[in-house]
C-alpha cells in the first residue's frame, strides 16, 4: 500500500530524496519477501512430491520402455 501512495505522489508531485529512499527500501523489502515465499512455496511443493509420490510412474515407464524396444538396435548391414 505505501508503495502504491508513493507511486501517486510521484506522478503528481515528484518525490523528495528521503521518499526516494523511503520507496527503494520498501521494494528491496518487497523483493526480499517475494524470495522468501517463492522459496517456501517450492519446499511444499517438494515435500508433497516427497510424501505423495509420483502417480504417474507406471504410464512414465511403460513409455520409456515402448521407445527403447523402438530405438532398440536389432543388427547392422556392412
């Protein structure tokens, strides 16, 4: 929200070098918790992956196994 009104103020006004200051400190803030729940969110998803497994194991393998039975290399012609 404060960013927001520093945006504002600056379209209509201009900022001063302390509200310059006030707003790079609030998007270093911003970019600091955005890391931060990035990070978070790709350890839940890990740990989901971890504790519920991947479903799609059997159709995964039984693909692999059709393409290497037909990349499968019988015999050459010299």
């Amino acid at each position: 929200m404060k960013i927001n009104e520093l945006d504002l103020y600056k379209e209509n006004s201009g900022l001063s070098e302390e509200r310059k200051k006030e707003r790079k400190k609030l998007f270093s803030e911003l970019k600091k918790v955005s890391y931060r729940q990035e990070a978070l969110d790709k350890q839940r998803a890990r740990n989901n992956w971890i504790n519920l497994g991947d479903s799609n194991t059997k159709i995964f393998h039984s693909i692999m196994n059709w393409r290497r039975s037909k990349n499968k290399i019988t015999g050459l012609n010299i």
